[in-house]
C-alpha cells in the first residue's frame, strides 16, 4: 500500500475561504491504484495592538478499487481579528466514481457544510454527474464534468441598513458545468485550471462560479514553490451586503 501526504506550508495568504464549493475532482490526477491521503494547513497568529488568528485546512482520503474511487474530503478555515470571528467555514464531501474507461468516469456525491463568511448555517448538496477528458497529450489535458444537484441553504437571521430580515431557507435544483486543466509549460512549471459553474435550473440568471489557477514551479522531485489565484462571484445574492471573493497565494510545497 502506497501513502501520499502532500503538507502544504502558506507564506503568507491574503484573504480567506467562503468556500461553498470543494474543488475535489482536480485532485484526480494525482490517483494511483492504491490508498491516497492528501493534507494541508496553513495559519497566521499575531500579537499586540491588532490581534489576529487565520487557520485553513484540507483533508482528502481515498481508496480506489479496480474501476471504483471512494473519497472523503474534510475543509475548515477560521478567522479571528481582534477575538471576533469573522469567518468559520467547515464543508464536508463524499464523492463516489465509476471509471468506465481510463479518464472517463461517471461520479455521485454528498455534501455538508457551513459558511459564516458565505452567511450559511448549512449547505447540503447531493448529486451526480458525467467526467469525460477531451483533449490528451502526454501530462495535459482538458476534462469536462456536468450534471445535476439538489441544494439546501439554511441563512440566519441579520441586520443590514438598520433593516431586520428574518432567516429563510433555499431549496434549488441546479446544473453543474465544469472545467478542469493542466497546462505543462516547461519541465518544472505548470498550470492547473478549475472552473465551476453552478445554473440555478429554475432561473437560468442566478449562476455560481468558482476559479482556481494553480501555477506550481519544481524546485526538484518533493519541492515546490507556487502561486494560486481564487474567486468566487455569484449572479444573484441571496442576503443583502454579501460580496463576491477572490484570494491570492503563494507559498512552498513540501511532498513526502
């Protein structure tokens, strides 16, 4: 049995996760035939006049059996300024996929989770879906996966503009339609790219995308610098005052 722990070390991080949706089908390059575990932490901790606290972590655990992947991912991110939490995320996945040929599979999934950042006492999804590679040359690639899900988001109570709204719950059927990209530029630099998109199947205007770029340099076989840009934007929000996100990176990877 092979074991793969990637420990991801931040430098520093600007801005942190909303995150309402996990980027699990990226990691799929990565898969042997055999158990795979793959892990991050980053977190800041300051002192004095301004006090600060930021923690993200990721856990991905998997076992794949002949045509079959079972994995569990686990995310959580929190931050603290000054003692008052600003944003305390924690999603877990289940996700399920049956390769009926090399790079093509069909995929199920459930997942739980919350979202203060996001405004979201809960978001349950569970769905399934089609993953097919069309473009294949040696290290890259171009894959698209698509189908549907049902959504259930729980949002508080708040204030905005001195107005009180009273929570409410969101029940929606939507159309995932997603990208997925590695770009091998030279022997020690490459681009992954991750774009989600997320139709509301009742109102074609109330869209969700989520982008991740990864642009990683190997240093050698277990070390490697990178740089990552996220953003996350929706069409339509649903509480008042909430704002789209984006977040930048950079920092060092260490593979044992």
């Amino acid at each position: 049995m092979k074991k793969l722990i990637n420990i991801l070390f931040l430098i520093i991080s600007i801005s942190g996760y909303s995150q309402t949706i996990i980027d699990t089908e990226a990691n799929l390059k990565k898969i042997d035939s055999t158990f795979h575990v793959f892990g991050s932490f980053s977190g800041l901790s300051t002192k004095g006049n301004l006090k600060m606290q930021i923690l993200n972590s990721n856990l991905t655990m998997g076992q794949k059996i002949d045509k079959n992947l079972f994995r569990f991912t686990f995310e959580n991110s929190l931050t603290k300024f000054n003692g008052i939490l600003f944003d305390n995320n924690i999603s877990g996945q289940f996700r399920y996929n049956y390769f009926y040929k090399e790079n093509n599979s069909i995929f199920s999934f459930l997942q739980l989770g919350k979202s203060l950042r996001a405004s979201l006492d809960s978001r349950n999804l569970f769905g399934f879906g089609v993953r097919n590679r069309f473009l294949s040359k040696e290290s890259n690639y171009l894959d698209f996966a698509y189908g549907p899900f049902y959504e259930i988001e729980k949002y508080p109570s708040y204030t905005y503009n001195q107005v009180n709204y009273e929570s409410f719950t969101k029940y929606n059927f939507r159309l995932s339609i997603n990208a997925f990209s590695n770009l091998k530029i030279t022997d020690d630099v490459s681009l992954m790219t991750t774009i989600y998109s997320q139709w509301n199947l009742k109102d074609f205007e109330d869209i969700r995308v989520y982008l991740n770029s990864y642009l990683t340099y190997a240093i050698n076989k277990n070390i490697s610098i990178f740089l990552r840009y996220t953003s996350r934007s929706s069409s339509i929000q649903y509480v008042k005052g909430d704002v789209n996100d984006s977040n930048i990176m950079y920092g060092l990877n260490i593979s044992i």
